[in-house]
C-alpha cells in the first residue's frame, strides 16, 4: 500500500471539537465514499432512544440528547462501518496472507467490509470462500477434540448483551472458562480495586450528577480523544464555576478548552471554554505520590482545625459509620515526607496543595480516571489511592459526587455483567446450572495475560475471537505471532480484516458478521441489541441500515450454529428460539440476573436506560468489613521498577485517530502530528541531554531486566511537553515492547502506561 504520506509535527494551536472536528468528520466521510444522506440518517439514530448505540466508547446516552448525540470519535466509527468498500474473495485472490502481513493497520482496515465466510488455504496462502454450514460443522468437530481448558474463548468490548450472555454460555457449556476480554487489557483493575475497596466492581455515578458536583479531578483520561461526547458536561460544568483538576503526564486539548460544534457563537466567534482550572503534569507512575499528598494534606488540615476547636475537615462521621482502616492510613499519610511525594510525582508541594485546597473546600466530587492510572505494575495502589481522597470528605454515596472511571469499548462493562469473566466467582454458576442442567468448571479460567502464556508455552490449543484485534492489542508481540500460528484452530467473528487475521493457526477461519448499525432480520422481524454504559445504564439498540452484505450472520447467529455444531443438544436450550427473537436471550438474561434485569424487555426503550444498580452508589459496602475500605500503598511508585541512567519511562497512547486498535488515519491533530505514527514525544532536555535533535531517527529498547530483546525501530524523535525521563509513544505499534509479565499485580492488566524503555539513535 501506499506509504508516501506528508509528514508534519507543528503544535497545534486549536481548541478540541471546533471547525478542526467538523473537518475531520468530513474528510473520513468522503474517504469512505458513503452516500451522505445515508451518513446523515444513521447520524441523526445514533445514540438517540429507539435509535442505535455507538460502536465506539461507552460514555452514557441522555435521556434527552442533543441534536447531534454524536462525537468526532463516534461519527468515525459509524463512517468506518458504513463504508461502501468491500472485501470479498476475489480480494484474496489477489493478495496472499504473507504479502498483507506486511500492510499497516490502517490499510488493513481501509479495505473493507469482509462480506463471505472464509477458510485460510495454507497451499496457496490465501483465504478462500467458504459456506456457512461447512464452517460451522468443521469448527465444531475441531472443537470436540480438544480438553476445553487449552480453549480460549476471546470477546471484544463491542459485542451486544445477548451475543455475550449466549457466547459465555456456550463456553461455560462446552466446558471452558478461559473467557478473557477487553476489560483485562484496560479496566481490569479498576474491577478489582474498586470491587476489594468499596465492594463494587464499577464506578457510582450517575451521567446526572455532572449537573449538580461542584469539582471534578481527572487522573490520566484523554477525554478529547477517548470519549469526546463528555466534553458537553464538562463545558456545562465548567460554565456554571465548576472547578476542575488535571492530572497528567501530556497536556490533553480537551482538558484544556473546547470550542462546541453545536454552539453557533463559539463556532462563529471562534471562541473556545477553559475546561481545566489547574493542570498539573504528573510523572507517569506518580499519581500515588500525588494523591498521598493531597490526602496528607487534607489530614493534616483536619488535625490543625481540630486542635484549634475550628470546623472539621473531615467528615468524621461518613468515616466512623462507613469505612474501615482510616487511622492506619491517616498514620501513613501524615508520616509520608513531602521530599518523597515531590520526588516520585514530579510536583512541587505548591502544586499538590492547590489541588487539595480545591478538595478540601468542595462538598460534592467526582473522581474520574481512566487507563493511565490502571495499566501500572501498581495499579491497584492507584484505585486504592483515589478511593482513599474521596473517603476521607465523604465523597462516595451521595448526590453529584463519586468514582467515575471513564470505560473504553461501548459494551466492554456490560459483557462481564452478563458472564465474560474469566474467575467463577464472578459467574453465577450454581443458577446456570439449575437453568441449563449441566455442570459448569468452577477452575479458574485464563485472562488475558494467562492467555497470552499459555500461547508461549504451548498449552493452548484453539482461539475463538468474538471481534477486536487480539494479537495486535496484547504485549510481546514479536514472541507471541510467531507461537500463534501453531494453534490447532483460530476463528474470527469479525466486520473488517486486520492483522490477527493474517496469523492463522493450522485451521483457521474468518467469519463475517453484521454491524450494530446494520438490520438484524431474524424469523421474528428485525432484531434490536442492548448495551451498558460506564454509569451502568442498560440501553436498547437497532439498527436499520444496509447490510454490507447478503451473506452476512449476526453475531447472536454465529455464536448459535457453533454452539450447535459443538455441543450436544440440551432440551433446557433451544438456540434457534434465542436467533429467532432476541427477546428470549433477554427473558434467559432475566432468568439468570433479576435483580439487575427485571423486566428487561419492557424496559429495553427506557429514555437515557435503566440502571442496574450499584450498592455502593447507596453506601452499602460488599466487601468482607462490611464497610469502605481505606489501603495503603506499597509505595508512591506505580511503574514497578527504579529509575536508573539511561531509563525512560514509556507511556503507550492512542491518537485523535484511533479507537484502539482501529487507526482512523494519520491524523493526531490535538497532538500536532500528521502523516506518521512512527514517533516518540520526548522533553526537550531529555533530547538534549540524550545527544539527539528534534526529527533524529531513534530504536526503542525494552530495558525490563529479562534478557529478552524487545525493539521498536524507526521512531521519529517529536519534542513534546511531556515531564523528564517520560517518553510517549504509540499503542499498538508500541506493544512489542511491554513483557507479557510486565502487568498490573492482582488484576492482570498489561502495564502500557509505564514501560521501561532505553533509546538508541539510529546510524
């Protein structure tokens, strides 16, 4: 493919949204070629009630949306699935696995919408056209040879409520637990740290309670990228005095201002909305250090007031009724030094209480978070730690405040809620048994990382993949590509071709799948899906556009004939009833979860969804204490390893272009990098000091200690604001980089935000 795009790195100087993301909306539309009164019918459903729920991120759905309920990110996605390019077998005629292997993502995907099932040839080395039925029976007499717990069964953050309910069933049915997904990639520890601190898995709040908060702090979230739909709340918070704190190695634009593509004076005026009243560039694996610090200053501010007989600091009585383990903690806090605390976040002292006067002077706060706090070797110190702050004034379980950690794929939550997990306890087991009268595994699975080491040391047998993009997504991918390929059997559930697709195992097969925004036509009629959001909400989703095309199968369909084709039949199952009429996955949902899906089909079209329910949203705490649980860190550095000369710090990112794996373009525009993503951001006096020159050509090396060599080469050297000794550089090009064993502890998430790395230039 073409390679010979315009390189250009000058600072962009605009705000995020604006004319920059009118324009970006418009270029990926005329690339895609779809017609644009089919671009604007399906734009005006998106995220809308009755309508479809976006593909991309999870932010919530309004009851009462805006008239465009659609972001930069959002309209990408639906433009890259809408896209009225092909590919069908005849592509594959043309092209041989081998020589697509060396195409980039990007291209990869540009292609098209796959239209045919298909099975890799290893003669000719290419992908061949196949029937559906002989698919299906050939899977599953693979499958039934096989021990079910060397079987990996992978679902994507995208895939629907009832795919995931019947996928997870199929697994458990067959016999494995081994249900990794995109959660163990990102939030997997926020999952754990909340669940082992507050006794809920996901985060309190509820989309409303931006409306009525009255300060917000944000650690290592993107929101201009990452879920540009919030820009809209955090406008209107920052509108009415909202004050608003940021915590993070890179200056982000949309943390900085905003300018509302639906406001006409701001688009006619140019004028744009500070969002951010402090910015404080903290050390990637510094936000312990950081927030030990707010916290010890918010209790030494309490023990001050309290000695003098002024008004406590503290709400002594949230924390008397409500937690355990404060002293302990308060104890650590106090006696932490603020030379260690300045240290190991890079802030001044100053910098740390300005941010803590702001919370010591807020009723009501939201803590919000994303994957720059949970992929740390320490990444559950950095839950703990945030928990811990919002503990201490009482902020968790009451109106306009709380933990509000910001989800990536737009079902990702939702799949664990309905059985993608790989740990049993989390599964209800002894119900799904007495439903489906079968005895499920109650080992635990493998996660992602324990599927990733059981690919190296060759216990895995088969991979089944319902979406995403898994060996481009995961660490080490030099080691594992090549291991991949000796897997008995590798099957992809999938809309568009990418690279995990071009590492077929020895029996290998693609198969097509329908969009969310594309009809579902089943026996019953046209089919809607559901979703959950990051706040919990439960919304319906139906899509009305054109197939891209007549051979496609729904993922709920697919699911079912492999499951057909693998199991023996079950009376306490009737699969073809579940693809008939999507409402009887929804009844068996019900059947299995009714306290969080009562009435799940009467309350499928609920405007802005039906929230399952958070017990600690109500201050009722399930954890072994009964109460919130205050931790202390095991230290105030979340990298997992020690400075030393010629270290950096590598944080992955992902660009304005980008949903995860799905590169969009070559556009970083909020970054100011076009036409490459081959770069590494770097301070100016580390470059310096490094003996390089904005625009030198450097390597990346993995500098993890485990005589392994992991190198990225042909890296072009960006100055960026970016605190010393921290490095950025692009997820997934950059993966190679971080060891399989390089993982947050306890939770498993692959450690992206703080790898170390050491630089070579290039001769």
């Amino acid at each position: 493919m073409s390679d010979d795009r315009e390189i250009d790195t000058r600072p962009y100087q605009g705000p995020a949204g604006g004319w920059g993301s009118m324009k970006s909306l418009a270029e990926i539309n005329a690339r895609e070629k779809v017609p644009p009164v089919e671009t604007l019918r399906e734009l005006s459903r998106q995220n809308k009630p009755e309508g479809f729920m976006c593909v991309s991120c999870a932010w919530g759905k309004p009851a009462k949306p805006h008239l465009a309920e659609f972001c930069e990110n959002g309209a990408k996605a639906t433009a890259w699935e809408l896209t009225s390019f092909r590919v069908t077998p005849d592509f594959f005629q043309q092209h041989t696995v081998s020589e697509l292997l060396t195409w980039k993502d990007f291209d990869l995907e540009q292609a098209g919408r796959l239209t045919h099932p298909l099975k890799y040839d290893a003669a000719t080395d290419k992908y061949v056209a196949v029937s559906w039925a002989e698919a299906f029976a050939d899977i599953g007499a693979h499958l039934k040879t096989y021990d079910p717990t060397k079987v990996i069964f992978y679902a994507s953050g995208r895939a629907s409520l009832e795919t995931s309910y019947m996928y997870s069933l199929y697994a458990r049915m067959y016999g494995s637990q081994n249900l990794p997904d995109s959660s163990n990639m990102c939030h997997e520890t926020t999952s754990v740290g909340l669940k082992s601190a507050i006794g809920s898995p996901v985060g309190t709040i509820h989309l409303e309670d931006y409306e009525t908060c009255d300060a917000i702090f944000f650690f290592g979230q993107n929101t201009g990228s990452n879920s540009p739909r919030f820009l809209h709340p955090l406008k209107a918070c920052a509108d009415r005095g909202v004050e608003i704190i940021t915590f993070n190695p890179l200056k982000e634009r949309g943390l900085e201002r905003f300018t509302d593509p639906q406001n006409p004076i701001q688009m006619a005026t140019g004028k744009s909305t500070q969002i951010s009243t402090q910015y404080h560039q903290v050390k990637t694996g510094g936000d312990i250090a950081a927030i030990m610090g707010m916290c010890k200053y918010t209790i030494e501010l309490d023990d001050a007031a309290r000695a003098k007989g002024e008004p406590a600091v503290l709400d002594h009585a949230f924390l008397a009724e409500h937690t355990h383990g404060f002293e302990a903690f308060a104890e650590r806090a106090r006696n932490t030094s603020w030379d260690d605390i300045e240290r190991e976040s890079g802030l001044s002292v100053k910098a740390i209480t300005d941010a803590a006067k702001v919370y010591c002077r807020s009723e009501r706060v939201i803590a919000v978070y994303g994957m720059g706090l949970t992929q740390h070797r320490h990444g559950i110190d950095n839950v703990h730690m945030l928990v811990n702050l919002m503990l201490l004034r009482g902020n968790i379980g009451k109106p306009g405040a709380g933990m509000g950690p910001v989800r990536g794929h737009s079902n990702v939550q939702g799949q664990r809620t309905v059985g993608i997990t790989e740990k049993p306890e989390l599964a209800p087991l002894d119900l799904l048994k007495k439903l489906y009268d079968f005895e499920p595994p109650r080992e635990k699975g493998w996660d992602t990382v324990e599927a990733c080491e059981a690919v190296l040391d060759g216990s895995a047998q088969a991979f089944i993949g319902l979406g995403g993009n898994f060996t481009r997504a995961i660490p080490d991918q030099a080691r594992i590509e090549p291991l991949w390929r000796q897997l008995d059997l590798t099957v992809s559930i999938a809309t568009k071709l990418n690279r995990s697709h071009l590492l077929p195992g020895k029996t290998c097969y693609l198969l097509p799948c329908l969009g969310r925004i594309e009809t579902d036509m089943q026996a019953s009629g046209p089919q809607a899906v559901t979703i959950e959001d990051s706040f919990s909400n439960i919304y319906g989703s139906r899509g009305k556009a054109t197939p891209a095309s007549e051979h496609l199968l729904s993922e709920p369909m697919i699911v079912a004939e492999m499951a057909k084709a693998t199991l023996a039949p079950n009376p306490k199952v009737n699969w073809d009833a579940w693809v008939a009429d999507y409402a009887n996955v929804r009844d068996a949902i019900e059947a299995t979860y009714p306290d969080m899906f009562k009435d799940f089909n009467q309350r499928l079209w609920t405007p802005g969804g039906f929230w399952k329910g958070n017990a600690a949203a109500h201050r009722q705490w399930k954890t072994e204490s009964g109460r919130a649980e205050f931790n202390c860190p095991a230290g105030l550095n979340a990298t997992g390893f020690d400075e030393k000369a010629g270290r950096y710090r590598l944080m992955t990112l992902r660009s304005n272009d980008q949903f995860n794996t799905t590169i969009y373009g070559y556009h970083d525009r909020f970054r100011g990098i076009k036409g490459t993503r081959d770069v590494v951001l770097m301070n100016a006096a580390d470059i310096a000091g490094a003996g390089l020159a904005e625009g030198d050509t450097v390597s990346l090396l993995g500098d993890s200690g485990d005589n392994i060599e992991r190198r990225v080469d042909g890296l072009r050297v960006v100055r960026y604001d970016v605190p010393e000794g921290c490095i950025g550089a692009y997820y997934p090009e950059c993966n190679d980089l971080i060891p399989v064993a390089h993982h947050a502890l306890e939770s498993h998430v692959p450690a992206g935000k703080s790898v170390p790395v050491r630089l070579e230039k290039a001769s």
